[in-house]
C-alpha cells in the first residue's frame, strides 16, 4: 500500500520529531523530504480514518488519503502559515475528495468493511450487534450530505465545531444546526431500535 511506502523510515528515530507542523512545512520549501516523511506519519492514520468513515470503502479511502498527502508535498511551496491550522486543511482537502467520489457515477460495488470480532462473543450476540449497527449506518448514508459530514467529523472523529465549520467552509452557527437536525433525523429513524442500539453499545 501506497501510504505505507510513505512512512516506510517513519520508525528510524528523527531529529525533526519536536518540531510543530508549520516548522516541517517550511522545512518542505527547500526540499527536506524527511520532514514531508515526519508530517505524513502524523496525520496519514487519521486522514483515512475520515476517508473510511465518509466513504466506507478501503480501497478508495486509501486512494484519497495518499492522493492528498502526496498533494501535501507537490504543493509545499503555496503553503502560507498562518492562514491555516494544517490539520484542518488537510482534513477538508480528504472530505472535499471524498465528496467528489461519492457524486462520481460508478457501477462499481463496494468493497465491504469487516466489523472486528471478538473472540469470545458468541455468533447471535455478532449477528445481533450486526443488525443494529448496520441500521445506524443506514440511516446515517440517508441524511443530506451536509448533516452526515458535520455528525461524523463531530463524533466519530471528535473535532471541535469551529474546526468542523472550517473543514466544511461553513459558520459554526451553521455547524451546530446541521449537528441539531442530523441528530433528531437519527432519533426519529432509529427510535423503533433504540432498545437494540443501546444495548449493543454497552455490550
């Protein structure tokens, strides 16, 4: 895998490893690829991460994430600090992608997400928790985009409203009422498994 490449010396010790984002960006305008390898290990697992969440697909997660960290170094030198927290912009460069994906006509079938097992859950409680989850996350592929992106850069990727305002390029007012009607749209879909759901989570 390609993003794996990109951090393959990421686990030799580095000089650079005290040194904040800004600093390994203007260290990427005069060509220190050490620096770009240092600032791709920080923030490749959580860009696909986003991309998985949005896009539910490995393979294509993985092509956005290396897709946009390889755009990180092409474009290194309109870099302006100052501007930008670069985690941010990184993050709304992965979703904007992955919305372009997702509009894109495919007649391509989705790889499918295996859900991690654990060994000692018997096979009903899996099929059970299954059930629930994938109901979750039917009703979640169902909301407008707008309301999805806010609840799960929000949630499953914990990141402030003024952050997921400026990945979304929206106000945080915006942010907080996209959050409100994602959440009763939810409430409402899933109120006749709300039993199920809740157990699930606890077990």
């Amino acid at each position: 895998m390609m993003i794996q490449r990109l951090t393959s010396t990421a686990s030799l010790p580095s000089p650079l490893a005290g040194l904040d984002d800004d600093t390994l960006l203007a260290r990427m305008k005069i060509d220190d690829a050490a620096a770009y390898r240092l600032l791709v290990e920080r923030h490749v697992d959580r860009a696909y991460a986003i991309a998985l969440r949005v896009l539910g697909n490995v393979a294509d997660a993985e092509d956005v994430a290396q897709e946009c960290l390889v755009k990180v170094w092409t474009h290194r030198q309109s870099w302006q600090e100052g501007k930008a927290k670069f985690s941010t912009w990184l993050y709304r460069v992965v979703v904007n992608r992955c919305i372009d994906l997702r509009r894109r006509p495919s007649n391509e079938c989705l790889d499918d997400v295996p859900e991690p097992m654990d060994d000692e859950t018997d096979s009903v409680t899996r099929i059970h928790r299954a059930q629930v989850f994938g109901r979750l996350e039917e009703a979640m592929g169902r909301l407008p985009e707008q309301q999805r992106l806010a609840l799960t850069l929000s949630y499953f990727d914990d990141l402030g409203n003024a952050e997921v305002a400026e990945i979304l390029g929206t106000t945080v007012s915006a942010v907080e009422s996209l959050l409100k009607r994602g959440r009763q749209t939810l409430r409402d879909r899933l109120r006749r498994s709300e039993h199920d759901f809740r157990q699930a989570l606890v077990e």
